[in-house]
C-alpha cells in the first residue's frame, strides 16, 4: 500500500520529467512581424540536407515566403526555417 508521501514524490517526479522534456523541445519558428531581407535570413537557393522551403511552415507556394522579401526557390533554404507538421 502506498504512503501519501510516496504518492505526492511520484507526482512532484512526473512533473519533473514533464518540465525537463518540454525544455528540450525548439520552439517552433515565428515569421517575423516584418519582412527580412534574403541577406539577413542568410537565404540560399539550394535545400540544407533535407531541409528547403517547400517542407516549411513560412513557404507560401508558388515563390513566397511569409519571412522574407522576394521569391524564393521551393528549393530554397534560409536560417528561419520551420519544418511544417
């Protein structure tokens, strides 16, 4: 039979874990209020291993992106990359 006190030490643990696990978590990437320039979002016109414009949250299809100013390649990649769901 378990104590309240042992009760309460496996909550107050499970929160721990819960807390620890969600501190590792990125948070995801917000556009910007305004638009950035390709030279500050150190854009590229070629994909970061897997990771291009096409597969971020930011890409608005056919060549536009929420963050930055211009076209952009589907292809693309920049630093406020965000991995769509």
């Amino acid at each position: 039979m378990r104590t309240r006190r042992g009760f309460f030490q496996a909550l107050a643990g499970g929160a721990a874990i819960v807390c620890a696990a969600q501190q590792g978590r990125a948070a995801p990437a917000k556009a910007p209020k305004k638009k950035v320039s390709k030279a500050k979002a150190k854009y590229q016109d070629h994909p970061q291993d897997i990771r291009a414009c096409a597969t971020c949250n930011l890409y608005l299809p056919p060549d536009q992106c929420k963050a930055v100013v211009g076209q952009v390649s589907p292809d693309g990649w920049c630093e406020l990359f965000d991995l769509a769901d």
